[in-house]
C-alpha cells in the first residue's frame, strides 16, 4: 500500500510531537484521534497485541524468543484485528495515510508484513525520559507479555521500554525505515524536518515545540537512580549521556 505511514515508539516518547506534525501536514490520522494523536478507539489494537503475545516466549530475566513471529504464518485473528482498526485509515481516499498509537510497537513485526510498503517512523527518546510518566503499556502483562514482576514502578516501566527497543532491534528492517530522535526534533527541527521530508516525499508542517521537554529526568531528585543498569547499552547507541551532571 502506497503512502501509509505509521509511527514505531513506546509511550511517552514524544510521538504526539510527530502525530500531530503528520495531522497538520495533511496526513489522514484516522476519523477520530486523542489529543495525544492516537488513533482510537484502541481495543482491536491492544487485542492484536495479545494475539501476537501468544508466540513470544519469555526465557527468564530480560529475554524473550522473538523469533517465531519472524516467519510463523500471522494468525487470522491478528489480522482480522488490524484491518477493523485500520479500516478508515485503509479505506481513504488521500493521497497519504497513516496512524499512530504507541501499542502498534507491540506489533510491529506483523504490521511490517502485513504492509511491506509501509513508512516505518521510528521514534526514539531518552528511556529515562519515557519511564517518567505512566503508560498503558507498563504492565506488559495487561498485553500477555510475561516478565519478571516487580513493585517497582520505574522499573517496570524501564522493563516495558526494554522490552518494546528489543523487539524492533528483532524485527527484521523494513523497506522503508527512518530513526528519529525526540530530542533532534525539539532541538533542531527544521534539520530533523528536512530528513523526514526527504523521508515520506512530501512536506511538513511546523508545530510548536518545548525545549523543557528534553532531558527532564536531569531535574528529578536523584536521577542517577533512574538509569537502570539494564538500559545502558540503549542509552549510549542512542547518543544519550549517561551521566546527569
């Protein structure tokens, strides 16, 4: 399918900031969205989600077996699942078309098979950052995701956050794939602007954006207690600081 764009990112990492650029650029978003810029209603999105939950194998830690969801056929159910939550999207008549809801993350191996010729936005921001605020998809049990249970909030939404980067590290690449910062986009936008329209072959409109909303865990009390140990490795292939100073 031509000119489909969607938006990979878990929540809380910015992509209201690129859903409403699409919006305002004229891509149709789907008949009704949140002022966050989701699509909804969500509840066939986060039912696809656990159907695909049901081929991932939890190892124990932070390991998951990704790989039957690479080359399994999709089950039916997810598929029927995603097309009626994509029906406006997928029955409009515009020229560019897309989506965005943090949960299609969840999916995101299947969404690329299902359409190939997707553009694929992947939306990255500082995991300390996105762990800062709740989300729908910090208990990734509430989507059939086992993993190690703990009454740390922070840490279980670090875990949500490792989980969802490990997964589309997994995915194999897409025809169409671009990675953009949050924090490129608030900083520098018309450069991060010029790549994206370079990107989806089409022009962009320029929304307002927040400096403040940049590295906001520096100013927690103790935000050296954020960095989970276990998110190292993201934090510095990211081009993220490790320290707060």
């Amino acid at each position: 399918m031509q000119n489909l764009i969607t938006v990979i990112g878990r929540g809380h990492s910015g992509t209201r900031a690129i859903s409403h650029t699409l919006y305002a650029s004229g891509v149709y978003m789907g008949s009704q969205l949140n002022p966050s810029g989701d699509k909804i209603p969500p509840h066939d999105m986060y039912d696809a989600c656990r159907v695909l939950a049901k081929y991932v194998t939890w190892k124990g830690g932070l390991s998951w077996n990704f790989e039957p969801i690479f080359t399994m056929p999709i089950d039916p159910d997810f598929e029927r699942l995603i097309n009626t939550y994509l029906s406006d999207v997928l029955r409009a008549s515009d020229t560019y078309r897309g989506w965005k809801i943090p949960e299609t993350t969840l999916v995101y191996p299947w969404i690329t098979r299902m359409f190939p010729e997707t553009r694929f936005i992947h939306w990255i921001r500082d995991p300390r950052d996105c762990i800062l605020g709740s989300h729908k998809t910090d208990n990734l049990r509430d989507f059939g995701i086992d993993y190690t249970q703990t009454d740390d909030i922070y840490e279980r939404r670090a875990i949500s956050w490792y989980y969802q980067y490990q997964l589309m590290k997994a995915t194999p690449k897409p025809k169409h794939v671009i990675q953009v910062r949050f924090e490129d986009f608030v900083l520098n936008q018309e450069q991060t602007l010029k790549r994206l329209e370079a990107f989806l072959d089409m022009s962009l409109g320029r929304i307002i954006v927040r400096p403040e909303a940049v590295e906001r865990w520096k100013r927690v009390e103790e935000p050296d207690a954020l960095p989970f140990a276990f998110l190292r490795d993201a934090i510095v292939e990211n081009g993220y600081s490790l320290s707060a100073d």
